[in-house]
C-alpha cells in the first residue's frame, strides 16, 4: 500500500514530534513505512538544507531561496520518495511542496502560478496522497521553536525562526487557506496534550487507510 503522506505546519507545531509517533504505530500495524523530511532525505539534499538555514545567509534573494528547496525536492523525489513508494512503502514526509507554495507564496510574496509551475516541475509531477496540517498558534509556536534551538544549541537551524511574529501569522492563515481548497488537506488541532495530538492524528490516519482499503 505505496502512500504518500506529507505533515506540514509552522515552526513548533510540534509535527516532527507526530510524524516519528505515526511511524512507530504504522510500524507496530506491519505497514513498511519510512520517514523523511524536506529540506533534505538524501545527502545532496541535506547539503542544500545547510545553505537555506544557515542564519548567516541573511541576504538570500527570494528566488535563489525558491529554487534551492526546489532543487532540493527535485533530488529528494528521484532519489528516495518515488523508489520508496515503487517499493510498496508508506513515505511519511516532514514537509514537501504545500511548505513552497505556503512559505514562499505567502511567506516571501512569490508569484502563485510560478510556483505552482515550478513546484510540479521539481516534485515530476507528484503530490501527496494525504497532508496532515498541525494547526497551532503562531506566537506559541515561535517561542516553541526559538526554546528548542537554544536547548539544542541548533542556532544554525533557524533562519525563519529570526522572521517576525507578522510573518509566521501569514504563514498559519496560508496553510490554512490551503486546506480549503485541497481535499487532501486535514487540520489537526495541535493545541494541547502532545499524546491527544496522537489521538487526532492516528484518527485521521486510520480512516484514510480505511478508506483507500475500501475503494
Ligand atoms: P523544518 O523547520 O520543518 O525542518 O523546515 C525548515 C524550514 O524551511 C522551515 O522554516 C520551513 C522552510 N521551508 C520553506 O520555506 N520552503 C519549503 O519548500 C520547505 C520544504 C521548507
């Protein structure tokens, strides 16, 4: 059962947290399954990741920034998502191209249909099967993020983190813009218990496979 599941949110919506919880419970149910994440999931991917997050990177222009996660996905979809789905896997994916046309659109201002293009190009043409939005508010989920990276000592990982409340709070209402206009795009409520969280996501799930088994 190859399917293709992307999780997408603001920064410290807690979805890296849940996608690893999702990995673990299709993995006790015997699914093949592996996780991955964009930017990133195979090593010139990753090369790209550090260039876009280095917070010493402060004057990358819009477009370089568009065309290096696209270049990154682009590597990422060859080399390990489309394999992986030919294999029969499930692909949990920690972002994909929702976070382009989200981030970038809203986020940086870049034409809407130039990305849509483009987004097609690097992805040759795959979307996923199912997103999970974890919906969280973008004040708290800053603080989150920016707490995160100085217990961690992962300064190099927070280029956006240095962004404005203002653009974060775009960033939300961007994705949840998304969400109405995509069926496949499933809000998940990510306030609260992390293990209720669980529960919201592993419900989604479980009805989506119901579904697809059904069909
Ligand atoms: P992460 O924090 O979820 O690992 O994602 C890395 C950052 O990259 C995050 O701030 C969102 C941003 N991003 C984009 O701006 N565009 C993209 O296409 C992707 C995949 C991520």
């Amino acid at each position: 059962m190859p399917f293709f599941i992307t999780f997408e949110g603001i920064e410290g919506s807690g979805k890296t947290t849940q996608l690893l919880r999702l990995l673990e419970y299709l993995q006790g149910l015997d699914y093949q399954v592996v996780a991955t994440r964009e930017p990133g999931g195979c090593p010139i991917s990753d090369s790209i990741r550090t260039l876009l997050l280095d917070p010493a990177n402060d004057e990358m222009a819009s477009r370089t920034e568009l065309l290096l996660y696209s270049a990154a996905r682009a590597q990422h979809v060859v080399e390990f998502i489309k394999p992986a789905l030919a294999a029969g896997k499930i692909v949990l994916c920690d972002r994909f191209s929702d976070a382009t046309t989200v981030y970038q659109g809203e986020g940086r201002g870049l034409d809407r249909k130039k990305l849509e293009e483009i987004n097609e190009f690097a992805a040759e043409g795959l979307t996923p099967d199912l997103t999970l939005l974890l919906d969280y508010p973008a004040e708290e989920g800053l603080q989150r993020a920016r707490e995160r990276n100085q217990v961690g000592n992962l300064e190099s990982e927070g280029r956006f983190e240095l962004e404005t409340l203002t653009f974060h709070q775009r960033i939300r209402q961007g994705y949840l813009d998304l969400a109405t206009h995509e069926e496949r795009v499933y809000i998940i409520d990510a306030l609260g218990d992390e293990d209720v969280v669980t529960e919201r996501t592993i419900s989604v799930i479980d009805r989506f496979i119901a579904s697809r088994s059904s069909a």
